[in-house]
C-alpha cells in the first residue's frame, strides 16, 4: 500500500522484479537510499527507483580474484 506519493520496500520489489530481501541489502549496501524512514519502514519517491532501475547492475556472482 503506498503512503502518501511514496512506494514501500514491498512496492519496490514488485517494479524491480527482486524479492523485498533484496531491496533491503541493497539499503544496507548503501545503492538505494529511501527518501523517507518512518519507524522501521523504508519509503521511496517513484524517481528515485526509476533513477535506480536504470543504472547498469552486473548479474551474478562476482568473480573471486585467487
């Protein structure tokens, strides 16, 4: 359910495509940053996933440098 104009982390997975898991690493990881945290709740504006799905991401594993 969106709260005012903002998406939940559940909203951002669904337009992703990932699970709402995944959205959260990515929080961690510091690659997508929520423009609002009530509680322990992310919200993100629409932009700013756009802004992120458009970003080159690599798919896979990274490889092990040994």
């Amino acid at each position: 359910m969106a709260i005012g104009n903002y998406l939940t982390t559940d909203e951002v997975a669904e337009i992703l495509g990932i699970t709402p898991g995944r959205v959260r690493q990515i929080v961690v990881d510091g690659r997508l940053v929520p423009d609002e945290k009530i509680g322990n709740a992310n919200l993100f504006t629409r932009e700013n996933i756009d802004n992120f799905a458009k970003l080159e991401r690599k798919n896979g594993r990274p490889k092990n440098d040994k």
